[in-house]
C-alpha cells in the first residue's frame, strides 16, 4: 500500500535520471578531465580574458535585459491587475500573444526592424535624428532590444498574481488615513508587490544569463556564454572547457534561484516577527 | 485652476495609455514578420512595395520546411505525452500521495524550466551518443520530454491543490478504489490543467532549438532548428512567409487550447 | 426515551452494531486519540461532541479508512476492518462541506457508488429516483452541485452516502457551513432520514445543542479521550466531571471543601471552599478536589425559594432578557458564591433589575457532585 504511492515516482524518475541528473553529472566528470591539472579548465575560465569578456557581457545583458523587463513590465502588470472582466482577458491576451511565436521567428522580427535598411533606422533617419544608420545588430543594443521584448511577460505573469493577491482594502485604508495615490503605492502596494518582483526579476534574470538563439542572430560581435559554450564544443571539440563553463553556468543559476529562496525566507521571518509584536 | 484629483486622474489615463502602447507595440514586430512575407523582391525591405504570394509557393515547394515540421510536430507530440504522464504521476505523488522526499522531487521536476538549455545539451550529447540515440528522433523527444516536465507538473500540481483530497477520499468512502477514484473523479477534475500542461509541453518543444542543435541529424532537423539555419546564411521573404504560417498555426492552436476547456465548462 | 425504542424497533435494516476496541492515533509525539473502547448499538444515532482538536474527526477518520490508527480494533458486524482499505469498507459518509463532484450532475454523483460497483444503468436511473425522491431532490436530478442551496447539496450527499445500503453512516460536522435557519430545518431532515432508513449513524460536531437533539447517545472527547458517553439526559443531569457540565449546557460550579458524610444517597452537609454550607443528595463522594454544581433553571428566585432546603437571600448583578429566558446572576448575601439562574418569562414574573435584592434557593437534589 505504501510501497505503491512510490510507482508514482517512476515516470518522471525514467526521464530525469537519465536524462537530466546523468547529464550533470556527465558535465561534472568531464569538467575535470583537461589536459592541464583537473582544475585547469576553471582555471582558464577565471583567468583566460577573451573568456571574462563574455562572462561580463552574458552578465551585463541580463542585467539590463532584467532591468528593462521590470521597467516596461511592472505597469503593464499594475494596470492589468486593475483592469477587470473582458478588458483584463483582452489585456492578458494581447501580452501573451507574442509569446506563443516562436524564439526564432521573435528574433527574425527584430532583425528585420532593427536592420541597416530597417523601419526603425528609416524613420530616425527620416525625422532627421541621425545620419547614418545604427548598426544596432553589432552593438549589442538590438540584442538587448529583442531580449527584453521576449522576456516582458515573464516578468509580467508573477507581477500580476502578487498584485492581484492583495487586498483591495490595504490601499483603500491608507487613503482614509490621508495618503494620496502616489504615497499609497510606495507605502502599500509596492511593498507588497516585492516578492512577486523578485520572482519575476529571477526569472528573467536566469533565463536571459542562458539564452541562445537571440545573441546567435543580433549578438554581432557580442558573444555571450551560451553560443561560447556551443562553439568549444561544436566547433572546437574542447568538451572539458566546455563542460567547465556549462558547470560555472549551472552554478550561477543556481546561486541566483537560493538569493531568491533566501529572500523569501527571510521575508516570512520578518513577516511573522511582525505579526507577532501585533499579537 | 485644476484640482489635485483631476490631476490624479490624468495620471492614471497617462499610465492606461502607456501600457495600451506597450501591448499594441509588442504587435508591431509580429506584424512586420508578415507584412514583409508578402512582397516579390528577393531581399527584405519595409515597407513592402508590392503584394505577392511567390515566397508562399516556394515555402510550400520546399521539402526541407516539410520534413522540419513534421519532425517538430512528431517530437513535440512524443515528448509532450511523455511528460504530461510523467507530470501528472508525480504531481499526485507530491500533492496527494504524501510520500516523503516531496520537495527534492518537485524541485526536480521544475528545474529543467529554468536550468539553461545549453547545460542540458552539453551533458546530454555523450549520454545520446553512448546510448546509440545521436541524431535520431527518440534523442530529441527524450530531451524534450525532460525540458517540457516541469510544465503538466505545475499546472496539474496547481489543478490538485485547488481542491481537497476529501473529493477523492469520498470517493473512495463511496467504494471505489484507486485506480477508478483516478478515472471518474481526480482525470476530470484535472482536466483542463492536463490539457494546459500538455499544450505548454508541445509549445516548448517546437519553440526548442538548443537541444535539437546537439542531438539532431539533417533527417531530424526541427523546424527551429532549420529557420536558425537559414538565418545564419541569409535573410530571405521566405523565412517570413514560413515564420507566418507557424505564427498563424500556433495562433490557432493556442485559442483552441484556451476555448476548449471553457466550451467543456460550459454544458 | 420513545426514540431509542424506535431506532432498536427497526434494527437490521441496514444497521450494525459499531464496536471500537482500544483504537488510538498517535502522531510523532502526540496522540490525538487515545485508547478509546466504544459500543455503538444498531440503529443507534451516535454524536461525539467535543472542542476542536479533542480528536473526534480523527475518530472519525480511522472509521472511515482515511487515516490508519496507530493500534486497536473497529468491528463492524463482527468483522474487523481496520486491515481494509476505504472502499471495501461499505461506509457511508456525508462530509463537512458536502465533497460532491462538482463534474458530475446530482444524479450522477448519487448514482456514483452503485457505478462503482457495477449496478446496471437502469437500476441505478431508478434507485437514484427513489433516493431523490427521499430527500425531496427529484426535479435536481440533471442540476450541477454549484447550481444547488447548501441545503439541498447537504440533502444530495445524504443521498449519495446512502443508496448503497452501507453498513454504517458517518456524519462530519456536517450542518458547519449551513446558516443557523438551515441547521435548524436540516436537523429535522437527518432525524427523519436516519429513523426511515433504520442506519446506525456516527456524527460528530462541535455543538451541543445539534449533537442533543439527534443523537440517542453522545461521547464528550476530549484531548483524545472520551469523557463520559450516555444520554442527552444523563450527560445533562449526572455530568461526570466538570468539564463535562461546562461543555454541555451552563452550570454554576463551587469547589468543596469538606463533607459531613460519604455520598450514600442520603442527605448530608457540604462546605464549599468559601464556607456556604449547602445541603445535598449524592450518590458520588463529596470532598477537596470535587465540585458542586447546579444548572441555572435548577435555581428558584421569589418568595418560593424560602421553603427550599437550601434558602439564601441574594443581590442581582447582572440581569439580561434573551428570547424564551431571562438570565440572572446572583451573588449570594455573606458569601463568595456567584449563580447563575435562568427563569422561563411567565406572565407572572417580574423582570428583577440589577441591584435587586431576592430571595434564591433550591432543594437538596438540585445540586450534583463532580469527581475531578
């Protein structure tokens, strides 16, 4: 009987163990197995500064990309979370609609606007802002451009359930004690919206430090650690130094989802310390 | 003079409308894919000067684009119905079954969501080769399968916590025994949630192309995988005339998906 | 008493005799349900009463199959059924907030156990009308639970629980999310429905009053234990300790201090802790560590109350008209004690104010000991 709950498991075991757990630990092992002593490879990926470039540049672009999503997504969320009945779907609808297209065909649709014969340069040309072209697919800009364009509704969806999540009467009780509504969302409604901030923030955070297909096709000259991971390993046959930056990859996700753990914890402690100076 | 409330409330028009622009321009690049699709020159311009459907017929003509979506709908199909049952046993583990060990599985069972695909990939290619699988379709749909998990897992543990374990313990008070509880109480409650999960699974997979980059040979190339391709060689109006017609498929997959469970709702 | 004689009149039809033998739960280092021997007989309308967390629903739950007990026996017609799982157990179970499926229509979730076990469709499409028609539900028959009252819903899954004949029938508080209105209507509903059906029933709430006016017998639990098990009337009448009194109805309790006799059913003297003397009749042993305890309507207010063997003068602190009762406390003259009284609203009574000095009273069997 109690042996049986455990048949459960054995689905997800079947595709997990060796296809998920038996792949890091493949990573692991061939991480260590360079010509040079077992740490070499990590050793290059610290020191090595063609490889620090674009660990900064992987690092730089989520960061931004990550800032961006949060600038455009936060009202977006903030007046959707007010929106109700048919406006709010219609709302929601529209959001995710480019969602659903494909990365690749996202990507194709920047390059598109943001190529040298562009609608993006014709019309800063054409209003007479600049002379000459931007060559946004080169500078990184474009890259950023497309990635925060992908990444909005990931920040969007966990913003919009914590905001929904709150009392409607919260912020109605700081204006009867007088609080107009710019007061009232920095005293109430974004305090509270920090944890569903946070959540989004990781989120785009992590998947914009593992993307791919975006910089492989507006990156230009900006590399990022996922196409140098590719290239050693496709191109170049150096699956340890491959294997070494996969790990370093794997490590920084995970450090980035236990400060988000942390936090949470952290804010529950308070929150119940509070609760409990209340009781 | 005007007072502070109408200058709160054209503050707030002032927010209505940035965020309308915002979902109205998050259009604008989709839009372009197709507006661009339907012109007769050979290289990209905008705007389109001229309406034709040329680069239609050849993206029909094209033998590549067919095999390459019919591979994609093969794998995604494959690999969607494996998670989702994998999903859906261990979600009632995790929600229901009370079995120990719950949060390390389902941290298990989320983490290919977030883990970066080249991680996977990068590991994943010397299992496929030494298990005999590189470059066949079963390598691409296993990979899938995992990547797509954390999906019906989610929706399905959210499904199952919506309601109490009293539903399928009533049932069972009413003399049915587990399988049958599954059957006629807890599959039809969690139905839609299954649908969704499955659904975001497929999605996953088609829009997958990092795995499918390692483990696929030319004859199991996705349909991701081909539109990198060629976009990495040039930029031509067929790739835009092929990206509309998944645009408009997908498009009409994914309201099916989101009207089917309401219109079962409804009756 | 006219109500047990019923139920035992129609023993067998589908009733059995429930029998627990030293069931327990025990949690890591809490027991929610310590060794508990109970006899329910068939046909018997059983309630456990008891604060929330006393261990009645996990009492409930080991019944049911739902949760394994740590050690002991359920015997249900002679036969133990601890070792089954749930749906060999041929219970019934009506649940706090009803469980019907929300998928299914009302016929289908009543017509859900007779599926289950492979009834053929026509004669599940007519017992299903007949169990409708029972509980006055036959137009609902093609309505989805969310389209139905919480009564009529509690009146479906009365139906549910019920068509295949189990062998017993569990109730979990099951009138907790119904207004008091409905609680009202729907205790006469389960009175009815138990009485025809002739089925030995298990229901456990938290109120008093619901538990008085259905059952044949309660068990008082507390703290996993069961306190004293009897009739309304005894519960109410002989509690056997003060917790008892206190969660069954109001009391006015004093701690003795000494007794002039052992409690032989003859009179004899009592000291209360605050030295009032008061005359009583007991069975029980009065002495330190035991109480005196007297129910409010035990009590005569008025010139009556000087004839009683107990006679006091009194100040009234605190007076209050409620419906159907007027409620008084009154501290009794030169001593520490505080009554509490309840007097029926005659035609011939006055309504005392605060402040008013009375007479107050009451005769020697009025008072019953408590062992603690």
């Amino acid at each position: 009987m109690r042996l049986r709950r455990f048949l459960l498991f054995v689905p997800a075991a079947l595709l997990l163990v060796p296809f998920f757990l038996a792949p890091l630990f493949v990573i692991g092992t061939e991480s260590f197995s360079g010509q040079q002593a077992p740490v070499g490879e990590y050793i290059k990926v610290v020191t090595d500064p063609g490889i620090r470039k674009v660990l900064y540049n992987t690092f730089f672009v989520a960061l931004v990309v990550t800032i961006c999503s949060l600038l455009i997504g936060y009202p977006v969320a903030y007046v959707l979370a007010r929106l109700k009945g048919k406006m709010a779907t219609i709302g929601l609808f529209l959001i995710f609609l480019p969602f659903w297209a494909s990365t690749v065909i996202r990507s194709f649709a920047w390059m598109i606007l943001l190529g040298r014969n562009g609608p993006v340069n014709s019309l800063l040309t054409g209003v007479g802002l600049i002379d000459d072209p931007i060559r946004f697919i080169d500078n990184g800009i474009g890259l950023m451009i497309a990635m925060t364009y992908i990444m909005v509704p990931f920040m969007v969806v966990p913003i919009l359930n914590g905001l929904r999540a709150i009392d409607a009467n919260l912020p109605r009780a700081a204006a009867v004690m007088g609080a107009n509504p710019w007061r009232q969302f920095l005293a109430v409604t974004l305090p509270l919206s920090m944890p569903s901030i946070a959540v989004g923030c990781t989120i785009v955070f992590v998947t914009a430090l593992g993307f791919f297909v975006t910089p492989s096709l507006l990156g230009g000259d900006r590399t990022v650690v996922s196409i140098l991971i590719s290239e050693q390993a496709n191109r170049l046959l150096n699956w340890p130094l491959a294997s070494a930056l996969a790990i370093v990859v794997l490590l920084l996700t995970i450090l980035v989802f236990a400060l988000l753990r942390l936090s949470q914890l952290a804010s529950r402690r308070r929150g119940k310390t509070q609760a409990g100076v209340l009781a | 003079m005007i007072g502070e409330k109408q200058l709160w409330s054209a503050w707030s028009r002032f927010l209505g409308s940035f965020v309308g622009a915002v979902l109205i321009g998050f259009l604008v690049p989709i839009l372009v894919v197709v507006a661009v699709s339907f012109q007769s020159k050979s290289y990209l311009s905008f705007p389109p000067t001229d309406f034709s459907i040329r680069w239609y017929e050849q993206f029909l003509g094209n033998d590549d684009y067919r095999n390459a979506i019919l591979n994609s709908i093969m794998i995604g199909g494959a690999a969607a119905a494996l998670a989702t049952i994998a999903g859906i046993c261990t979600a009632l583990a995790v929600v229901r079954a009370e079995v120990p060990a719950r949060t390390i599985v389902s941290i298990l069972s989320i983490a290919p969501a977030v883990l970066p695909q080249i991680v996977l990939a990068i590991g994943l290619f010397p299992i496929s080769v030494w298990l005999g699988l590189q470059g066949t379709l079963g390598a691409v749909i296993l990979a899938h399968a995992v990547v797509g998990l954390p999906f019906p897992f989610i929706t399905v543990c959210g499904a199952l916590s919506s309601y109490s374990n009293r539903m399928e313990i009533a049932s069972m008070t009413l003399g049915a025994n587990a399988f049958q509880t599954f059957r006629h109480i807890t599959f039809p409650m969690i139905r839609a949630a299954v649908i969704a999960g499955f659904i975001f699974a497929f999605a996953a997979s088609l829009d997958e192309l990092v795995l499918a980059l390692f483990l696929s040979s030319p004859s199991t190339r996705t349909l991701p995988l081909l539109l990198w391709e060629q976009l990495n060689f040039q930029v031509t109006p067929e790739i835009a005339a092929a990206a509309t017609v998944i645009l408009l498929v997908t498009s009409v997959l994914i309201v099916a998906a989101t009207l089917l469970p309401r219109l079962g709702k409804g009756d | 008493m006219a109500r047990s004689s019923q139920a035992t009149g129609q023993m067998g039809v589908g009733g059995a005799a429930v029998s627990i033998r030293n069931l327990s739960k025990r949690y890591n280092n809490y027991n929610a349900v310590v060794a508990t021997t109970i006899d329910i007989e068939s046909g018997d309308f059983f309630a456990i009463i008891g604060p929330s967390g006393s261990g009645k629903s996990t009492l409930l739950g080991m019944i049911a199959g739902y949760i394994d007990p740590t050690a002991g026996q359920i015997v249900i017609n002679g036969r133990d059924i601890v070792p089954e799982p749930i749906y060999r157990r041929n219970i019934g179970m009506v649940f706090q907030n009803y469980a019907l499926f929300p998928h299914l229509t009302v016929a289908q979730n009543v017509g859900y156990p007779l599926k289950i076990r492979g009834v053929s469709s026509a004669e599940i499409a007519k017992r299903v009308g007949e169990s409708l028609a029972m509980v006055r539900l036959d137009a609902f028959a093609s309505r989805m639970p969310s389209e139905l009252s919480g009564g009529q819903q509690q009146r479906v899954a009365l139906a549910r629980a019920s068509i295949y004949k189990p062998s017993i029938l569990l109730m979990d508080e099951p009138l907790g999310a119904l207004d008091k209105n409905l609680r009202d209507e729907m205790q006469e509903e389960i009175k009815r429905f138990q009485q025809e059906m002739g089925v030995t029933v298990v229901y456990v709430t938290h109120d008093q009053q619901e538990a008085a006016f259905l059952a044949d017998r309660i068990a008082i639990m507390r703290d996993g234990a069961m306190t004293q098990i009897g009739s309304p009337r005894q519960l109410y009448e002989q509690p056997n300790s003060r917790f008892v009194a206190e969660f069954l109805g109001e009391a006015s309790i004093f701690p003795v201090k000494s007794a002039s006799s052992k409690g032989d059913g003859q009179l004899q003297l009592i000291v209360l802790e605050d030295g009032t003397q008061v005359a009583i009749r007991s069975e029980l042993d009065a002495g330190p560590g035991s109480f005196a305890c007297i129910r409010p309507e035990r009590a005569t207010i008025g010139p009556k109350a000087r004839s009683l063997r107990n006679a006091y003068t009194g100040t009234v602190r605190e007076s209050l008209y409620t419906p159907g009762s007027i409620r008084y406390r009154v501290d009794l003259s030169g001593t520490g004690c505080s009554l509490k009284v309840r007097v029926l609203p005659q035609a011939a009574i006055d309504f005392l104010e605060t402040g008013s000095l009375v007479d107050i009273g009451w005769s020697d069997d009025d008072m019953t000991i408590l062992t603690e």
